[in-house]
C-alpha cells in the first residue's frame, strides 16, 4: 500500500517561551540539552538512550521547530493572546509519543488532519473516517499504539482505535520469593 503524507495542527495552551522554559528545566532530568552550531539551535538528547536518538530543535521569534529522530517534525507557533498552534508532519499514531518533546497541554476539539492528496485540514474524525477507507476497513497495525495518543487528545480518537486491552500498557510483573526464576 502506498503510503500518504499526513499532516496535523492543534492548539496548545503554552507559548514557545514556556515551551523553551520547560526544555532548560529538563535539563539533566529527562535528557541532556545541547547547543547547535548557533544560539538558535538546541538538542535534546534522552538521558541512558543512543546517541542518535535526540530532538532537533530550531528557534525563532515566536516559533519553534521541533525536528525527531525518525524525521517527523512540529512547528510550534505562537498565537495572537495566548497559546501556541501546533503542526505537526507524520503518522496519526506519533501526535506527541516523543518522549523527548516537553509536554503540550492540548486544547480540546482543535485537532485536525489532512493528507498529501487533500486541498485542506478537516476535522479529525472526517481524517480517520476516510484513512479507514483508505485501509478498506482493514486495522493500521500501529493503531495499537493509539490509545498513549487518544489520552492526549482528550479522547478525540476512540472511535477509531482497535478495543483498548489493558494489557498491551500494563508491563507484567516479575515474581519474587522462592518460586521465582532466576
């Protein structure tokens, strides 16, 4: 199946300086920040994680661009008053997963979408609605990644998502006493 670019915008109740306040204070906590080769580029890099899993991240007068490891990218912009517009280029299911990004409170029924091959963004249940069709009813095997999404975009996505199974999140537990393998 021939993959199609998607393309994602929502709003967030931060602003890029809170953004950028958020990524100084993270610093030696949740990863490492490092400088580019100048004052406007930074990198974030995850404490215990590969080198080459970090975030690029570009800064400019009111907008950041957040570039992932798997190329995917955000380009946050502020808004007239309050907040930020967020747009994001990627697959559905990676909508905020980096866990490298600083977290973005999201403002509820702003998610859109569009494809490569829309002329505009449409609200997100018209986006999911017609990438099921483009899928012939058949389940993404990444939407069972979905639901660490759904909970951010206060739920927006249920209809969508294959039944949550709580064991797919729950990590098993390990046993212990004199039973346990060692």
């Amino acid at each position: 199946m021939k993959k199609t670019k998607s393309f994602f915008k929502f709003d967030i109740t931060q602003t890029t300086s809170v953004l950028l306040y958020k990524i100084e204070q993270g610093d030696g906590r949740r990863w490492i920040l490092g400088s580019g080769e100048s004052d406007n580029v930074l990198f974030l890099h995850e404490i215990k994680r590969p080198k080459e899993n970090f975030v690029h991240i570009e800064i400019g007068t009111g907008f950041l661009k957040f570039t992932t490891v798997h190329g995917f990218t955000y380009v946050v912009e502020d808004k007239e008053g309050d907040g930020a517009e967020v747009r994001f280029h990627g697959p559905v299911n990676a909508l905020l997963t980096q866990s490298l990004l600083p977290r973005m409170t999201y403002v509820p029924e702003t998610l859109v979408g569009m494809s490569g091959d829309m002329e505009d963004f449409v609200p997100i249940g018209e986006f999911m609605e017609l990438r099921e069709k483009r899928h012939n009813g058949e389940v993404n095997p990444q939407d069972k990644f979905g639901w660490r999404v759904n909970m951010k975009f206060n739920n927006e996505l249920v209809p969508w998502l294959p039944p949550f199974n709580g064991a797919m999140r729950e990590k098993p537990k390990k046993k212990v006493g004199k039973f346990s393998r060692k």
